[in-house]
C-alpha cells in the first residue's frame, strides 16, 4: 500500500489526546490505500475474542494466522470496490444488501449479480430485490436435498448409483473428506485422485511384501505383527535386568511394588494397568522365564511368538536376550520390505479419516482400480461445480453481503477508534460488556485469555484494573457452566471497598448476565477526589492499627499474668513497699514532658490569637494542601498518563500512538450510582436509634463557641468604632484692658 497521504484532502479530529482519521464519505473509504499507517489507530488486532461479527473477521483473516492487519483491510476495501456502485452504501451497514448496488459493469460485480439472483430464485423470492444472510442460510438449508449445489463435492447418498456410493464412502474413511455445501461430508475431484494414487501406490507395495523372503511361511507376517506388539515390553525387560546388574541395591526399585497392584473402586484389577507393570521378576542378568511368573496380560503373545518362532529358532523355557535379537534377526528381510510400505498422498481434508487401505482389503483396492469409477465420479463432480450458482461466487455473495453489513463498523474500530469515544451511539470491538460492582459500573471491560501474562503488559496502562473470572450456567437443563475472564477499568469513585474476593455481576453485550469474582486487582489512582482524603484515611487507619496492637499485646500479657499465677502456687507475702525516692526522676521526666507540650499549645494559641478573623481560614487551607496536596498533585499525574494502549497491547493488539483516557472520558466510562431526578427521598432511618440529647450537645457546644469567639473579638476590639473625633483645643480669650489716661 501507498504512504503519501498529500493525495488526498484528509479531514483529522482530535479525539483522545490523538489525532484520528475522519471517514464519513465513500471517497474516504476509497483512498484508504494512500494513508500512512502511522496515522492509523490500530495496526493490527486479534482475529478472535472481540465482540464483532465472527464471519467477518475470519473472511479478513486470509492467512489465517490469527491476525488481522492493515493490508488484509485494505485488500477488503479493494475487493469491495470492484462489487459494488458506492461505497457509501456500507455507511448506513443495512443487513441487506440491494441488488441495485452491486456493480454490473465489472466481471466480478455481474458474475455476482446473477448468482445472488439465481440464489433468491432457488428460495422461491423471484421478486425481491435485496439479499441478506437469512436469504443465503435458507438457500443452503434447500441446498441440502439437492446434489448438485455448485461446490463439487459428492458425499454418499442414496440419489447416485450404488458403486459410486460405495466408492465414495471407501475414499472418505480411507482420506477424510471436505464438507459439502448441504452440510455432509463427500469428496472432491482432489481428494479422489489423491485416493487413487494411494491405492495404486499400496498395492504395488502388497505385492513386493507378497514376493518378500517368509522365514516362517504363512506365519511370517503374525510373526513379525507380534514382534512389533512385543518388541517394546521385551525389550524393557532386558533393560532392567542389565540395570539390576549394574545397581544391585536399585533392584528393589526396577520391580514391582506391591502397592502398585491395587483393586479399583468396584474390587476389579485393570488390564491397562496390568499391562504397563514389567513382564517378569527382574535380577540381574535373568533371562526371560516363559513357564513361570510371566505377566498374565502379555502371556498369551509371548506364548503365541514363541510357538510360531520355533521352526527357526529353537526355544526351551527361557527367552535369553540373544535368543530376542536372533528373532528379530531371522525376520529381518521380511521387515524391510512391511517397512518400505508407503503412507497416504496427502490432501486438504476437514474432516478426518477413520480406517486405513489395509482394512480395504487387497480384493476391494484391485477392484477399484480395474472399474471406471474415478472417470465416472470425476463426471460427477464437474457436472456439480458447474451449475448456475457455483460454490465460489455463492462464498463470494455470502461475503459481499458480511462485508457491505460490518465493514464499515470495523474500520471505526481499526482505522479510528470512532466508536470508542462516541460513547452513545456504539460501542467498541474490543468492549466485552458492563460490570456492576461496589455501586458503580463499568463499560471498559475486556476479555482476558490469561490473566498473569495479561498483568504485565497491562499494568503501565496507569489504569485501576479488576481481574474478573465470570461464571453462568450454559442450559438450567444440564447445569454446564461456562467460564470467561475479563479486565474491567475503574476510572471513577474511590478503591475504599475494593478487594480480591469480592463479586458483583458482569452483563455480556448478548445480555447474559454472569457471576463476577474479583481475582486479581492492579492498584492505580482512580480519581482527585480519592487522593485529597486518602493521607487522612491512611492515618485513620494506621491509627486503629496501633489502637488494635496496643490492645492486643495488653490482652495478652493479662492472660499471660492470670495464667503464669495460675501455675505458680507459691505467693509472696512480703510485699515490696513503693519507694518514692526511686520514682523521683520518672516524676520529674513526665512533669518536664508536660511543661514542655503546655509551653508548645500556649504558643500555638497565642499566634493564633493573634491572627485577625480572615486569616483563620488561610490558616485551615495551608494546612488542608500540606497534607493532601503531595498526594493530590502525584495522583493528577498519575492520572494524565492513563491510556488505553498498554490494556489493549495486552490483549493482542499494536496500537499506534497514546490514547489518552482523560477525567471526562473516565467519569463516562465507569458511572456512579445515582438517585433518579424524580425520586423522592426520606432521611428517615428506621434502623437508626435517634438520639437528640447528642444533637442538643452539639447544639450548646456551637452556641458556646460562637459565644466565646464573639468575646474574643470583642475583646480585641474589632467592634470598636474606628473612627476616632478630632479633639478640639481650647484657647483661652484674652480680653484688652482699657487704657488709662
């Protein structure tokens, strides 16, 4: 595929922190083939273990290698362009596809138009002019009673001569067959020619074994058929009786123990368990008894071999390791020829054979060979793949009609993650269902595979994760459970309540409602709010620990005193005295400790007394981002870096780029319980003792403190007027004396 996306006018939204390719039009769709795959959002996903249209994903995956890539897409886009008018009848995803849309002017859009005719003509819809996946399962449950459905493949049945039955059947058990279109299994012209030349191939290998050196004349061959059966055990037995010479003291182990030879639940001994013991009492260097203590399961063979090798190897009542390989010698010329036999041609088969060309039999191979049967079944199956609707072009209809349903909604979840993010129209491929827990639910849930390797990759998604195994009952008639794993993501509340052990119910998007038990949890922040409270939950909670331990260790050494006293009899009756002089210092530590702490609370009060009445609040504040703000500011951090890459890395896909999961996108994703608008309320708790003398006391204990700071206040003058009258100085008159003459 192309890399210059300047071909092409190329809309773009940022959506996520990531800049994702918009595709609203059949031109978008086209030119899909020119876009850097560095601008796509996924470079490739998991064939399997999504929530899309199954049919889809494996018509996409061609190599069938699990994958689903860039190119194999664009290669869909590519197809679909030559079948069809627009592309941008794949936008609205119609499950039916109009004949009106695919393109007659193309060798592959007219050879499809007239096998989806013929198709809707085959179900008696003549008239109609759409088809849709209801039409062609239809046309292949009518395909059933017909032979010639366009596939060419036979299966046996009753409608064709006999021979050509029989043969087929023959050919079936002997290769495996394929299926056919009415859902039998038959044979393809393939599979019949590989049958043949294994038969030829065989028989001409039964007669070299029939002109091959015979040692023991007729009884060569169940001769040699026992060696083979034998050859093993024996062979085991000689082996321990070496090892019994090399290591006298592991005799004991080489043989069998007693608790080895046990009955079963109904009072029975097992021959398969029988059979695997050794053949006899092993010692070093014993040859192998045949009268006595021979295990009774291979008895009889080893009798039987022994009785047809006596001719050319005589044998009295022991089996020497010389004697074993001096028969295997004798049989040797007629081995090498039954080993040479040639195995089967091999051919592409689904369903796989269940006899071999032995249990033909010589007579039936020469039989078949000497008859027209291949000529006529070759006929057979040209005639069938040659009808009006072929099995190719009904394949290619079936994935026309897939492509032009789901093609579109694939591309939202490969190209872009459209619907990801449009959170109320869809959802995305990769979206398992919901998961109701701790009063919240969560919509970011996938399938896990398995969770330990799933964890690792997953963790630097910075996201909190809930491993879930689900269980349901598959039917209430027989009880089969099934079982699934998945990982949700809690992007919103607190993690107060939750903990491995705890269940809550997990919704499939089928709305199969299953058991959910928590497994596993990956500890991340999950929002502001759970980080400005947690350093005071923390010290809340070290705090009844250490109130816990305290009491504890004071409740042991109470039982530990009472118990010590209990066993001890003897009790002193000459009590020490307290001795002041030896507590003096104690005394004065504690009363320098306490002076030291009152010096410290007079302090504080008097700065803060001396503070004016806006700075109170200030002071609360500073306080307040001391304690929480270092946990706040590593939890927005924290909460920056969560993306949806790392969880879906996890799960098998490669994503380009980071989607980021932000705070808006994480209170979407996971929902908090919520009380409908209309609802009515009562804070009237049945189950709660009211207790008014404590509202009372709380009640006076405001009114004394409003009280007291409204003295305080006043004390320090700030309901004084502050404005003060000018002082107005009097000066005295001076009064002029009148003067004298």
């Amino acid at each position: 595929m192309t890399t210059n996306t300047e071909d092409y006018p190329w809309k773009f939204q940022r959506i996520g922190g990531l800049d994702q390719v918009v595709l609203n039009s059949a031109q978008d769709i086209a030119n899909l083939d020119k876009l850097d795959p560095k601008l796509w959002v996924a470079l490739s996903c998991p064939a399997s273990g999504l929530v899309f249209n199954n049919k889809i994903l494996s018509l996409l995956d061609e190599d069938n290698d699990g994958r689903i890539r860039i190119p194999e897409v664009v290669e869909a886009v590519e197809w679909l362009k030559l079948r069809v008018n627009q592309l941008e009848s794949i936008i609205e995803g119609s499950s039916e596809l109009p004949l009106s849309a695919i393109n007659s002017e193309t060798p592959e859009g007219n050879r499809l138009l007239i096998t989806a005719k013929a198709i809707l003509a085959n179900i008696n819809k003549h008239d109609k002019q759409a088809i849709s996946t209801e039409d062609l399962s239809e046309s292949t449950i009518l395909n059933t009673n017909n032979l010639f459905n366009g596939d060419g493949i036979i299966p046996p049945t009753s409608k064709i001569d006999n021979n050509l039955e029989t043969f087929i059947k023959d050919a079936l058990n002997v290769m495996g067959g394929v299926k056919d279109a009415s859902g039998l299994d038959g044979i393809n012209d393939k599979i019949a020619q590989a049958f043949k030349q294994s038969i030829q191939e065989w028989i001409t290998w039964n007669d070299s074994v029939s002109s091959a050196t015979t040692p023991l004349g007729d009884d060569t061959a169940e001769a040699w058929q026992l060696v083979q059966e034998l050859k093993d055990k024996i062979n085991d037995y000689f082996l321990r009786t070496e090892l019994a010479s090399y290591a006298p003291q592991a005799q004991s182990a080489l043989n069998v123990d007693e608790k080895y030879i046990v009955p079963t639940d109904n009072g029975l001994l097992e021959d398969s368990d029988l059979a695997e013991l050794p053949l006899s009492k092993v010692s070093a260097n014993r040859p192998l008894d045949l009268k006595v203590g021979l295990n009774p399961i291979w008895r009889p063979k080893i009798l039987r071999l022994i009785e047809l090798v006596q001719p050319a190897v005589y044998l009295q009542d022991k089996l020497s390791q010389s004697d074993w390989l001096n028969i295997q010698q004798v049989l040797s010329p007629y081995a090498a020829v039954v080993s040479s036999k040639p195995i089967l041609v091999s051919v592409e088969v689904t369903t796989p054979p269940n006899t071999t060309i032995d249990k033909l039999g010589e007579n039936r191979v020469r039989q078949i060979l000497n008859s027209d049967i291949f000529e006529k079944f070759t006929s057979l199956a040209e005639k069938d793949s040659t009808t009006p609707a072929a099995a190719t072009d009904i394949a290619d209809v079936e994935r026309l009609v897939i492509y032009h349903k789901h093609l579109y909604r694939l591309l939202m979840n490969f190209v872009s993650f459209q619907d990801f993010f449009d959170l109320n129209k869809h959802i995305a491929a990769f979206q398992a269902g919901r998961l109701f827990i701790d009063g919240r639910c969560c919509t970011l849930c996938i399938s896990v595979v398995d969770v330990s390797k799933h964890t690792t990759l997953a963790n630097y998604s910075e996201l909190f994760l809930l491993y879930c195994e689900c269980t349901r009952k598959n039917s209430p008639i027989n009880g089969e459970q099934e079982k699934k794993n998945i990982v949700a993501a809690m992007t919103a509340g607190d993690a107060d309540f939750l903990l491995e052990g705890r269940n809550g119910v997990f919704i499939d998007n089928d709305g199969h409602d299953w058991d959910a038990r928590v497994v596993k949890i990956i500890t991340k922040p999950i929002s502001i709010s759970q980080a400005v409270w947690s350093p005071y939950k923390r010290f809340g909670r070290f705090i009844t620990e250490q109130i816990n331990k305290w009491a504890t260790s004071k409740d042991t050494a109470l039982l530990d005193s009472a118990k010590n006293a209990a066993t001890s009899p003897q009790t002193t009756t000459d009590t020490s005295k307290f001795d002041i002089g030896k507590s003096v210092g104690i005394f004065a530590a504690i009363g320098l400790a306490l002076g030291a702490i009152g010096t410290a609370v007079a302090s504080i009060a008097s700065s803060l007394f001396q503070l004016q009445w806006w700075q109170f609040p200030l002071v609360l504040l500073a306080i307040f981002l001391i304690i929480s703000g270092p946990s706040v500011v590593l939890a927005w951090l924290k909460l920056r870096q969560r993306t949806l890459g790392p969880l879906l890395e996890a799960s098998g896909w490669a994503i380009n780029g980071k989607i980021g999961i932000n705070f808006f996108l994480g209170a979407k994703l996971t929902t908090k319980a919520e009380l409908p608008k209309n609802a009515r309320r009562s804070l009237i708790d049945p189950m709660r003792k009211r207790c008014y003398k404590y509202w009372l006391a709380f009640l006076l204990a405001l009114i004394i403190g409003c009280a007291g700071a409204t003295g305080w206040l006043w004390y320090r003058g700030y309901f004084d007027s502050k404005t003060e009258q000018p002082i107005k100085k009097l000066v005295p008159k001076t009064t002029s004396a009148p003067l004298s003459n």
